[in-house]
C-alpha cells in the first residue's frame, strides 16, 4: 500500500509531544557548547505562505543537524509587531484615511488597535509550523512591542549616540506620501516597479540681455526636461554642464538653447535651424523668468548655474532644479543660497501657496499621472510647454502601502553608516554566505556603496526613539528604562508613543520633552539579537558566550533588508578598542547565512490568493505529507538564491521516489525482520557477500558526502545524495537479495538482514534534518520494533565508517551494472525478453569475482559469464561497448532455455494475480490451469515442484482456467484459489 505521509506524520508529531522530544534535544546537549540561531520573526497579521515554509524548512534543517552533532541549539520564535503593516490594517479597519485622522481618534486609542490586532494569526502560524514539523519554542517567544525587547533598542541606539554615529539632519530622502514618513535607502529598493509615466520639456524664458550675447533679436527660451512634471511650481535654478557644448536653435521664431548632442532628439518632426553654438560656462549666471508665479520673490532664486550632474545621455542637457525633491537639487539649492521651496507638503500634495493646484495629490496612487497631466495642461494653456511624451520606467512604490514615493527633502535621524563603511566591507568578509557570490556581489555591493540610514519615522506604533530635547534644542538620548525612571521619577511600563511622549522631566533647569519620531522597524530588526534576551539586562554571559551567531537564513530581499541592519549594528557596537560587545575584534552579527530565492507560481507568476495560481500548503501536506514538501523546496534551486517555480507535480515526484520507495524498504525489512528487531542499536555487520558490502560502501559515501555539505551550509548539495542512494537501495540492493531475505534462516540470510538494518538504523539519522518524519518511524521500527524508544533526533550524527568503506567494490560493482546495461540493450536491440534464459555472455574491460559474475548472470538471466579478451559480433551474437567495457550476448536458444524461458512466464502470470488478488507470502494457494499448448503443459509438469515453490501454492493441476495469460505466443487460462 502506498505510505500515508498525513496520517503517519500525525503520529510522529503525537509521539514527539508526549515524548517532550524538542525541549530534550535541547536540554540535554551540554549548555557550555551553545549554537546561536536567530530567526527572523514575521508578521502576524496574515497567515504564512511558500516563502515562510521555505525559511521555516532552512531553519529547522540545520539546527536538527547541530543538534545531533552535540550542540545545544536553542530556537526562540519571535514576533514583528511595529511598524506600517499593523498600521495600514487598522487605518483600513477604522476608516482613518490620513494621520490627521489618526490624530483626531487618537494615538493612544490607535495604538492600542495595533496591539490588539497585530498578533491575530498566531495561532494560525503555530499550526503551520508545527504541522511541517519546525521544532521552535512558540510558548516563550518575544515580540517587538515587549519592553523588554524594546529597552534593549533603546540600549543600541544609545551606543551608536555615545560613538557619535547618530545625528539630526535634513537631506532629500524618498517618503510615502499616504504614511506621511520617509523611508530608509533600502526600503526604497524593495518596491519599484515599472510604470507609464509622462514628461515634460518646459520653456524657460531668459532675460533680454541674453539677446546681446548671442546677437539675435528673438525671444529666447533655455529647454529643461522633466519626469516629474509636479515638482515644475517649485523650480529655482536651472543646470547646465560648464563643458557641455549647447546650441541655439531657430524654431518658429523663437531661439531655443538645448545641447548640441541632444537637438536631433529634441526637435525631432520639426523644422529648424541651428543658429550658434555656446558653451555651457557662458551660460551661467543668466537669469530667467520664473515659470509659475507662485513663489516668484524666492531669494537668489532663477538663474542659470552650473551642475557637474548634468549629462547630454537624456533630456536637453538642462537639469531643472526643485530643492525641495532630489538629491542633487537639495545640494545646488544648499549651494548657491537659494530660498528653500516646498511646495508640496509630507501628505504629498500641493500647498495653498500653489494657487491653481492648491489640495491636489501630486502622484495619486490611483491615477498617478493625473496631476502631471494637469501641470502640463497649466503650461500649455500659458505658452510655456515645449513637448510631452509617454515612457516607461522603474518607480519607486512604498514596500507596505504600494503607493508611488516622492524624493523629498525632509529633516529624520540618521546613523552615520558611511563612517563605518569599510569595518562593514572587512567584517563581510568574514562570513560564509551561500550561495557565495551574494557576498561580493549583491552584499558586497550594496555595502560598498551604504549610505547614511534614517531611522526614525513620523508614525504612531512602533519603539520610540528614546531622545528628549528642551527648548534651546539640547539633547538627551536615554538608554534605559532605569535612567528615565530616575530622570522623570516615574514608574515606566511601557516604551510606545502615546506613553512616553507625556513623559518630561527637569535637567539643569530645563525642561525636556521627547521628539516625536519612533524608529524604522529595520532598526528593531537588526537589534533582535539583543532584544530576544534583553541584552545587556539579563543574560549578559550567555549572550555574549554565543554572539555572534552561527547561523541565519532568509530571502535574498534581506539582503538590502534584515541581513545588513544585523550586519551594520553589530559592527558599530564592537567597533574600537573599548567595544560594548566585548569581542576581541569588530564582527559581523553572524557566521553563516542562508539566502533563498523567491518560490513562484508554476507558470513564473507571483503567487497570487485573487488568481488562484498555486495550491494550497495545508493540502500538500495532506497529499504527501510535510517530508516530501521539506526535501523537495532543500533540494531546488530556491537554496540558492534562484526562483523557484513550485510545482506540485514536483512534490509527488518526491513523495514517489523517496518516501514511499523508503516505506516500502522498511516494510520489506520488517516482513523479515518479525519479532526479532533489537530493543537498541544494531551493530556493524559481519559480512563477506559483495552486496552487503557495497551497499555499506554506498552509505559511508552517503554519509561523508551529506556530512560535508550540511557543514558547508550547502543543503541541496546535502539532500541529492540522499535520495540517490535510496533508490540505489531500493533498486539494486533490495531488489538483488530478495532470494537472499527469503532464506532468512541461513547464514548469508542473516547477513543481509542484518545489514538492510544497520542500512535502515543509519540512513535514519541523515535523513533525519530533512524528512524527520519517516527519518523517525524508520528510526523506531528498525530500533525498537514495536515498542518507541528514544527519538532519531536525540542520538549523534554518523561517522563515516572508513573499514566499512571499500573502494575497489565499489567500482568492481559500477562495472558489473554497466555490463549489465549493456547486455541488457543487447537484448533489447534481439527483440528477446529478460525472461527468456541465454547461454551466455562475454565481457572485457574488468576483471571481476565469481560473486559479480553470478549477479550479472541473474540480471541478464544467462547460464554463464565469460571473461573473453576478444570477440566480435555475428548473426548469434549481439556484441556491445561502452567505457572501455565490450560485452557480447549469445542469442542461440535451444529448446531446453525456450521451456525455462516459459517456466518464468508462468511464475511471473501467476504471482500477477496473487498480487491483483491482495495475497500475502503467507497466503497459500491452489492453480488450475487450462491449455491447448503441449509444450505449456510440458513445462509446467517438469518444474512442478519449483513452480508451487515460486507461487506459494499448495497444488497445481490441470482444471478449468478463468483469467487468460499470455506465456510467450501462447495462451494459458489460470485459476488461483486462496487455500
């Protein structure tokens, strides 16, 4: 019957909690030989998907494979609880469209929302991962909004005050406009997306002086391209390069300055005529008349000046400049003295200054071009559009909300991570990152080029920033909840915003009061190392004994994400000679890392519930069980930072090839086995029959091949050699000592059942990481037969047995399959049957034993195999060669080999219908047979005696047959009848 993963995985899981199996796999490894695992703690507000089962699987594989190895490897689940997720949920939830509406219900009540809410899957998540068989304490989690977890964010972010790497600045940063709060580099990255857009090339009306320079009498106009044509109301400047080389173009009666390389693309359709040329330098200093009248008294403001940004790769080669939104444009406004302008506010829309567009959305998620079309509108109807085109490009969109970002420039709190730039590249360099390249590629990379990290946002639930300000501006940073205690005499119970912010307190006269920011919920990220154990408050030995960690694992996202908040943080706080983290040297916050790709539909698609293109997890664990789901996602390319297209089609494979071929050799042993099973270990095998010893070969392979990958990290490299070898144990070993189980009571018997249980008691324990369901129910059958004893996932990793390990059978072995490929495809190519017995066959290119030569005898079903140093090819002898290895196939048969040729027909008809009829090796049985065929009947009273041996029947007579079978040409009518 094939295995029932679903209800037998219950079992296992039934047995595992009565036994206490997790907590004693914990507790007793000796706790001076920790192995730290931190596990990236999810959201809770929605249920768990492929990419969690995915780290789920990674991060319960490896600490199985410690914890058999001897180390004590505790596992503390953890929970996400701040931050825009839980935040757009309750805005949805209590209709609160802006954070003034936020404000107006109240923060303290909408805090309160979110904690409430943020955790209302829990136990949806525990069933998960209980049920694919993760072992991680669920009970004694920690969440982000404990104060314990927060204090110790608070204790980080103080370090980072006290070694001067935190500061306040204003700089042009993306923000969302729906969340009203910027967003750190890295988010940014995770959310753009390809949209049409539309552009603008505006005309800007230089003053009449310019006419005198350049000798003509027309109105001229300098031509700036935009792709945000909303943020035009706020231009103050115009850029040109001092070497770019620009034109002057006739076009309409009106000369416009665009540069040279450019003109064919800019007046493209149009007639004109280039007039002169000028360099940019001479242009600078020019001014122009602004092109909205909104801001028009702005101080220093409309002039040409000199940008070393701007490049003739696009647009006009003029760069228009709002220093309000870009980079750049906030660097030349801060430069050249200009009033700043901000004619859009935090919500994303323009300011009541802005009088024609005052209230209007400048990138309305919903339609995120309107307004552009509108502005654009504006400039045509007042002649100051020059053209407008479509395009395509990448975007960025808030990772949480999905709304399309604005460059902005706005004041936050930063840490100053390119002052530790190179620490962080040295630190890197460290770590064992698998797939490699992701270390000096997407890694390296991203650190190579790090810029400062604004951490603090202008939201409502999430951990404070513990920084207090009087009114002449003076700061304190708080770096636990004792010192506010002391500083404010109060008793603190919670850290969030609508506690603290009524928190203020007298110092030196002054009075302070806490800014309003809470943190970027990547800076509670990278500080869960010491927030899980309250560190330095409690636990300060055990941290420190097991920082960092050896292992994490998540998606190549975190990258830009989880991986390098830890990465940064850790190395700022064992940075210097006197470091908080007391290490010897700066480091890294971990040894190794996992990075899984994504797990796609099966068609390449996002995973989507609204188009239902996957099926559902609860229902492949059902159909084949959470091993097969584990081994297939460990052995796939998502290991390695590759997508992966899930297909259940994938998962049978699995379930088909290795854990049912698995089950199926377990209860080939224990039909044999009986009673007789051991209440404790087997011992190594006394064995001198080939098949023994190459298959103990193959598992010292096995084992020294999945040992070295699992400390590699390398877990589809770990898992491949698993199923080939048991379908090497299924399909050869199994398969050629079926004869050999059968005389259980003989010597050689014994051996091979002694050795298919060793096999079986040690394959166990290296499938265990992977597949610890069945690693378990084969663990327990073979160990302790009916009865349970102690776990699979309590006893030592195997060692490689070398006295076990043979070489030279292996390949003698290796030699003998190949041989019997060949004269298999000699056959194949006669058109003769396997179960027509030949004379012989010949071979060379090895030298193999008697032993070997009896195995391929019986494959190929010949009476004799010949070592012969030459022979060839003729109308009776079908001649094969491969490797270096000749076979040759005798192809004569004699009337004696046609009749055995007939006998095994007729075994192999017969044994059909026990099967058909459910028939055990203990059930008897009785065949009559029916045939007009004289040569049938011949045969079957020659080898009677064999026959009823092979069949396990009782009596065979001549009778009235009910089912036709064909033996050979002929027909033969059997009856088998159950005694």
């Amino acid at each position: 019957m094939p295995y029932n993963a679903n209800d037998n995985e219950k079992k296992v899981l039934e047995f595992w909690k009565k036994d206490n199996t997790f907590q004693k796999s914990v507790e007793e490894r000796d706790e001076k030989k920790p192995y730290v695992f931190y596990d990236g703690p999810p959201f809770a507000t929605g249920l768990p998907h492929y990419g969690h089962i995915v780290a789920s699987t990674m991060k319960d594989v490896v600490p199985r494979f410690w914890t058999m190895n001897g180390y004590r490897v505790e596992r503390k689940w953890g929970w996400d609880c701040h931050g825009l997720p839980i935040e757009n949920i309750i805005e949805k939830d209590l209709n609160l469209a802006t954070k003034k509406d936020i404000e107006e219900y109240g923060i303290a009540k909408f805090n309160e929302a979110c904690r409430s809410t943020v955790l209302q899957y829990a136990e949806d998540w525990k069933k998960v991962i209980e049920r694919m068989g993760r072992w991680v304490d669920m009970e004694n989690d920690y969440k982000t909004m404990d104060i314990t977890f927060m204090e110790s964010v608070w204790w980080v972010f103080k370090q980072l005050w006290d070694k001067g790497l935190v500061y306040e600045g204003k700089k042009a940063m993306h923000i969302c406009p729906r969340c009203v709060t910027p967003l750190s580099n890295f988010e940014v990255t995770q959310g753009y997306k390809d949209i049409k857009d539309i552009s603008a090339t505006a005309k800007f009306k230089v003053e009449e002086k310019i006419k005198e320079k350049l000798g003509v009498r027309e109105d001229v106009y300098i031509l700036a391209w935009t792709t945000t044509p909303w943020t035009l109301p706020g231009n103050v400047l115009l850029a040109v390069g001092e070497n770019i080389e620009y034109v002057c173009v006739k076009q309409e009666g009106n000369i416009y300055i665009i540069a040279k390389e450019r003109v064919s693309s800019v007046m493209e359709g149009l007639d004109y005529e280039v007039v002169q040329e000028i360099q940019g330098k001479d242009l600078v200093g020019y001014r122009y008349e602004p092109l909205f009248p909104y801001f028009a008294d702005t101080e220093n403001a409309f002039r040409i000046v000199a940008g070393d940004f701007v490049t003739t790769e696009d647009g006009t080669g003029v760069v228009h400049i709002a220093p309000a939104f870009g980079e750049d444009d906030y660097a030349v406004g801060k430069k050249e003295n200009v009033g700043f302008v901000q004619h859009v506010s935090m919500d994303g829309k323009f300011i009541d200054a802005v009088l024609d567009f005052a209230g209007m959305e400048v990138k309305p998620k919903d339609d995120h071009m309107s307004t552009d079309v509108e502005i654009i509108k504006w400039l045509a109807h007042n002649g100051k559009l020059f053209s407008k085109a479509k395009y395509e490009h990448s975007y960025p969109h808030c990772w949480r909300c999905d709304t399309p970002l604005l460059n902005y420039a706005t004041s936050s709190w930063f840490i100053d991570v390119p002052k530790i730039r190179e620490q962080l590249l040295k630190n890197n360099e460290k770590i064992n990152w698998v797939p490699d390249h992701i270390k000096d590629g997407r890694f390296g990379k991203w650190l190579e080029g790090a810029r400062e990290w604004a951490v603090s946002r202008t939201r409502y639930w999430g951990a404070t920033l513990p920084i207090w300000k009087n009114e002449d501006g003076e700061t304190l940073c708080i770096g636990s909840v004792e010192e506010l205690e002391q500083l404010s005499g109060q008793k603190i119970t919670d850290l969030h915003k609508h506690i603290v912010d009524e928190i203020t307190f007298e110092k030196d006269g002054k009075k302070y009061t806490r800014v309003p920011e809470v943190f970027d919920c990547w800076f509670e990220s990278g500080s869960m190392p010491y927030g899980q154990m309250h560190y330095p408050f409690e636990n300060k030995e055990k941290f420190e004994a097991g920082f960092p960690a050896e292992f994490i694992a998540e998606g190549q996202d975190q990258t830009r994400g989880w991986f390098y908040t830890l990465h940064v943080l850790a190395t700022a706080l064992t940075l210097g000679d006197d470091p908080v983290i007391p290490k010897k040297e700066s480091i890294g916050a971990f040894k190794n890392v996992i990075v899984n790709g994504m797990v796609l539909a099966e068609d390449g698609k996002k995973m989507s519930k609204r188009l239902k293109n996957y099926p559902d997890p609860n229902e492949i664990f059902e159909k084949y069980g959470a091993d097969a789901m584990r081994f297939y996602l460990t052995s796939s390319p998502v290991m390695h930072a590759e997508a992966l297209n899930f297909s259940e089609a994938g998962v049978r494979e699995i379930y088909n090839k290795l854990i049912n071929t698995l089950s199926n050799v377990l209860a080939f042993y224990e039909m044999f086995a009986g009673e007789n099973t051991q209440k404790g270990e087997l011992e190594i095998p006394q064995t001198k029959n080939i098949l023994d010893q190459w298959i103990l070969s193959l598992l010292q392979v096995m084992v020294r091949d999945v040992t070295l990958a699992m400390k590699e990290y390398k877990l589809a490299e770990a898992t491949r050699p698993i199923l080939d070898f048991v379908t090497e144990l299924s399909q050869w070993y199994v398969r050629r000592s079926r004869d050999r189980f059968k005389g259980e009571s003989t010597e050689d018997g014994k051996q091979a059942l002694e050795t298919l249980g060793y096999t079986l008691q040690t394959l166990a324990k290296v499938i265990a990481p992977v597949t610890p369901f069945i690693a378990e129910s084969v663990y327990q059958s073979v160990v302790f037969g009916k009865n349970s004893g102690a776990s699979v996932h309590l006893q030592m990793w195997p060692e490689v047995q070398e006295n076990l390990l043979h070489e030279e059978v292996l390949v003698q072995m290796q030699n003998a399959r190949n041989i019997v490929e060949l004269g298999l495809s000699g056959r194949s190519e006669a058109k003769i049957r396997v179960r027509q017995p030949l004379q012989y066959v010949l071979y060379t290119g090895a030298n193999l034993g008697k032993d070997l030569e009896l195995i391929i005898a019986d494959e190929l079903n010949v009476k004799e195999v010949k070592w012969q140093d030459s022979f060839e090819a003729s109308t009776l002898l079908v001649v094969k060669e491969e490797k270096n290895i000749r076979v040759g196939i005798s192809l004569e048969i004699t009337e004696e080999l046609q009749k055995e040729g007939l006998f095994r027909e007729l075994v192999r008809g017969i044994n059909q219908m026990r099967k058909n009829a459910n028939l055990t090796i203990e059930d008897t049985v009785q065949v009559e047979f029916e045939t007009d065929d004289q040569m049938i009947k011949d045969v079957i009273y020659k080898y009677m005696i064999e026959l009823k041996k092979s069949v396990l029947a009782s009596e065979i007579q001549e009778g009235k047959g009910s089912e036709e079978v064909k033996i050979g040409e002929q027909s033969v009518f059997l009856t088998v009848t159950k005694q």
